[in-house]
C-alpha cells in the first residue's frame, strides 16, 4: 500500500471536517484549476483499441509544441508517474535525489535499494522547476545518466532544458496534467535518445495511452493560443495568491502553479483552512511550510474570507 505523501485527499478531510466534495476548495495540488476544454472525441477513441496513427499524431504535436530535437524520441505514457515508477530498470547504479523533492523518485529507487546518499551516484535526478520549493535546476550536467522531471515547466517555457534530451544518457519528463489541468487523463512523456530509453518502452508495454488522451493529447499540445492565454492568467493569479498572503506568511518559492510559504504552524494553518472546507499542503519534514495551489476563479471569495 502507498502510503507516501502527496497532494489530494478530499474524501478524508471532508471526514475530519465536514462537507460534501462540492463544498471543498482543493488548494493541496499544483493543478491548473481551469482545464483545458476537452473537444469532442471520435467513436474509435471510445470503442477502439489505440492504433499506431493517433500515437504518431500525439508524438508529432509533442515535438513541435516543446521544440524536442530530432535525436531524441519522445515516449507517452499513462502518467509521468508511470514512467518514474519504471526508471530504475534504465539508470545505471544508485540514484542521488536531492531533497526534498517529489517523493515519488526516491521511492522508485529506494524499493531496489539503490538510493544514493551522495551526488557521486551514477544516476542524478532533478525536479526542474522543482515541487514543493520552486527550485530550478541550472547547473552543468555531471551524472553518467540524469532525469530532468519538467512537470512544472510547461509555464515558464523559456526555462526548459528540452534539448539536454539529445545528449545520451538524459531523460526529460513532461507530465500532461499539472499545466493543462486534466491530471485525471494519465498522460506523460519521456525524452530522450531511442538508446537511453532502452527498455522503456516495452515496460510500459502496447496500448499504454488511452485514445482519449491521445485525441485529447493531440488538440491541447497543438493550441498554443490557449497555452500563451493560460500562461498570462497563472501569472495574474499567482500574483494575486502572494498578495493575500503577505499578511500570513513569507513566501519560500514555487511556480505560477502552486506557492509555498513560511508560516509559524503550518499544521494550525492547515486546520484554520480546513475549517473553511479549504485543503492545503503541509510536509512531513517541516513544521512551518504550507502549499497553495490556485483557486478556480469562482472560488477565490472561499480563500479571502477564510484569511
């Protein structure tokens, strides 16, 4: 049983405090609360097993939508999690995760005993923008083999390391559903070289993406101007988080998709949004460290009078 930390779990604090599902403000995740709208969808994407064509039209608006270069191949998956999961059956040695991070990483590496204590390890991993401190990863790369996790990229495009992908030995990550807001969809990517993904993709087995997501896949990856739009009211939004925010706490960092913040109890500060039906992050490893995503625009009055 899973019982590592992570974002969610509405049901269980509905329980603690009351209300429906429909009464909550989800502010625990980094999920674009305004998803992109999904089209209509075709009989086959329902009633069909996925074919070969519909994957090559998800790959093709992949590599234009990130500029992914020509020596890199790019390998959906249901969910970048899905693909993390699998990554130690393609990186050589132990894995040096920094901390702390998506904990996700560190637990595919650690169930084979193989989590390095140290940056000498074979295999380095790095969440860029990195989730929860917004931490960007800069440096050269030094690793015999290094994945960059890019899941919060897709909002500062300009901050990308897509083309580490052509390099051997790199692998970068795109999660579909923290940017475009469907996360239910199950949709990721790993780029890389054919050779670095090695026996990546017959892990991840035939059939992996749903016709669902690769039609849904194909029309959010080819609409730049709902990505340019998007991209403007996340800044706008995240603007206006901090500010509502100053009063409480000292911002630490985070992306146009999730704040993290200093407050002197996180877990009280937890529980004082809790009793508005509103659900935030709080961290095992600290006392003092609160995350927010971002209200749905109808929802913001829930967050001004709970502060």
């Amino acid at each position: 049983m899973n019982g590592r930390d992570h974002g969610g779990g509405l049901d269980a604090a509905a329980a603690q405090w009351g209300g429906t599902r429909a009464d909550w403000l989800d502010l625990s995740t980094g999920i674009n609360p305004v998803p992109y709208p999904v089209p209509s969808l075709s009989a086959d994407a329902w009633n069909a097993l996925p074919d070969k064509g519909a994957q090559k039209r998800l790959i093709a608006a992949a590599r234009q939508f990130w500029n992914v270069p020509s020596e890199a191949a790019i390998l959906p998956a249901p969910g970048a999690s899905a693909l993390i999961a699998r990554m130690p059956a393609i990186a050589p040695g132990a894995a040096y995760v920094e901390a702390p991070t998506y904990n996700e990483h560190a637990a595919a590496f650690a169930a084979l005993g193989r989590l390095a204590t140290s940056p000498q390890a074979a295999t380095h991993i790095h969440v860029h923008p990195n989730n929860p401190d917004g931490r960007r990863f800069t440096a050269p790369l030094s690793a015999r083999f290094t994945v960059i996790d890019e899941s919060f990229c897709d909002v500062t495009p300009s901050e990308t390391r897509i083309q580490e992908a052509a390099r051997p030995g790199v692998v970068v990550l795109k999660s579909f559903g923290k940017f475009w807001g469907l996360a239910g969809l199950r949709l990721g990517f790993a780029i890389a070289q054919p050779e670095t993904l090695g026996q990546m993709p017959d892990l991840i087995g035939p059939w992996a993406v749903s016709g669902l997501a690769l039609e849904i896949g194909v029309a959010a990856l080819s609409d730049q101007a709902w990505a340019e739009t998007t991209r403007a009211r996340l800044a706008q939004d995240t603007a206006r988080l901090d500010s509502l925010m100053a009063a409480h706490a000292t911002l630490v960092g985070g992306t146009p998709l999730f704040r993290l913040y200093d407050v002197r109890d996180a877990a009280a500060f937890q529980e004082r949004l809790a009793k508005h039906h509103i659900w935030s992050r709080i961290f095992p490893y600290s006392k003092t460290w609160i995350r927010l995503g971002l209200p749905h625009p109808s929802r913001w009055f829930q967050l001004e009078a709970a502060l």
